[in-house]
C-alpha cells in the first residue's frame, strides 16, 4: 500500500486529505516535527511532513493546499507559531516574548510599578511581566531605608552627625518623613572660634585646634 502511494507522489491528481492534520497543513508539521515543518498532502510517508516548502502543485486542482501558495504560506505559519509562544519555556527571551521564567528583560523591579522592592515574575506564556509576586510598598515608617528615603524611624543607615561637614556629637535623629535631623548635632567651631585642644571638639573642614592660641585655625601659624 504504501509503494502504491509512494508512486503518487509529486504527479497525483487527487490528494490524501487525512494527511497533515486533515487540513491543518503546515501549523499541524511544525507542531509534530519540526524538521519537516511543510505540509505536502500527496507525500506518502511522514504524514505529508516534508522539509522543505511545497513549491510544486502535483496534486492537480482538487489540492486546495498544495502550490507555490502553500509555500508561501508555511514560512508565515512557522514563524507565527515561533511569536506565539512555541518558544516558551527555553529561559530565553524570543521574539514576541516579554520574558521567559527568569529571564527578564533588562532593568525590571517592582519599584518602578509603585511596590515593593524586587523583581517581578514571568506570565506562564511569556506574554508579559506577572507584578503579581512583587511586595507591596510600605514606604516610610517601615524602618527600612528604601529608595528616596534618608533614613527610617531608628535606622540612620550606619550615619552619624561627624560624617557631615561641620557637625559632631551624637544627636542625629530622624524626621516622620524619614529625613535626617540633625538639630540635635553639635556644631563644629568656625575658623578664629575658642577652643581647648584635646577636648572632644571639633573645628570646621581644613582648620586645626590651635594649642597655643586655643582657636580653630590653620595655616603656618596655626601653632
């Protein structure tokens, strides 16, 4: 039986339509075998799948899916399988893919869609970024330092009034709006100020307490 089909092929009048899907054509080989992703319904064997694209009629004016159409079509149907997400999956993001698992493109977090701090997942399909799995932001009053803020109830992040320009002591504190305070710092003595060398006191940037002249100064006669 299958000699005799074989001897149809590329000359017979009248196609086999229980090959490629009955109908379904190309879309149905690439899905089977995509190696032979082209739907050639007077090709015995495979199916009808062939590998390359139908460019012959051979089946006479019966065939409705065969010729140089068919041909045309199946590189259309094949590569609209590939944007549909026949690719999901592969953790590479192809084309007409948001993302695949957790290849994300570049940049994505959850803080640029008004949450919490994170990355966002992938849609079981590709088609689009899931926020669903981000936290939701808490913004300040959390006691986590996040973007934009300074500080966060008790939590100065590690900083203390010596660290800016000026300031000295350990009055640093935080604002409800987690803003640093430094109103309670103590303030550094400016340039010609009293001061007593050895004492916990500082002076303002590039001066010296003087231990002759007991003054913040510097310069050759900073003694």
């Amino acid at each position: 039986m299958i000699s005799a089909l074989v001897g149809l092929g590329g000359g017979c009048t009248r196609p086999n339509e229980s090959h490629c899907g009955n109908k379904e054509g190309d879309a149905t080989c690439a899905a089977r075998d995509p190696a032979r992703p082209h739907c050639d319904r007077c090709e015995a064997i495979n199916d009808g799948c062939v590998a390359q694209p139908v460019t012959e009629p051979g089946c006479g004016e019966q065939d409705e899916g065969a010729g140089s159409d068919e041909g045309s079509d199946a590189t259309t149907e094949v590569a609209t399988a590939e944007s549909t997400g026949s690719l999901c999956g592969n953790g590479a993001i192809d084309p007409g893919e948001a993302c695949d698992g957790a290849a994300l493109p570049e940049g994505s977090d959850c803080l640029s869609e008004g949450l919490g701090e994170g990355v966002p997942g992938c849609a079981g399909d590709c088609s689009a970024l899931d926020y669903s799995v981000c936290p939701p932001f808490v913004g300040c009053g959390d006691g986590v330092v996040s973007n934009g803020e300074q500080c966060d109830g008790t939590n100065l992040a590690g900083q203390t009034c010596g660290q800016f320009p000026g300031y000295q002591g350990a009055g640093l504190a935080c604002t409800d709006d987690c803003m640093l305070d430094m109103s309670m710092c103590g303030t550094c003595v400016l340039t010609g100020g009293s001061c007593r060398s050895g004492q916990d006191v500082c002076c303002t940037t590039g001066d010296t307490c003087s231990i002759v002249m007991m003054i913040c100064c510097q310069g050759p006669g900073c003694l």
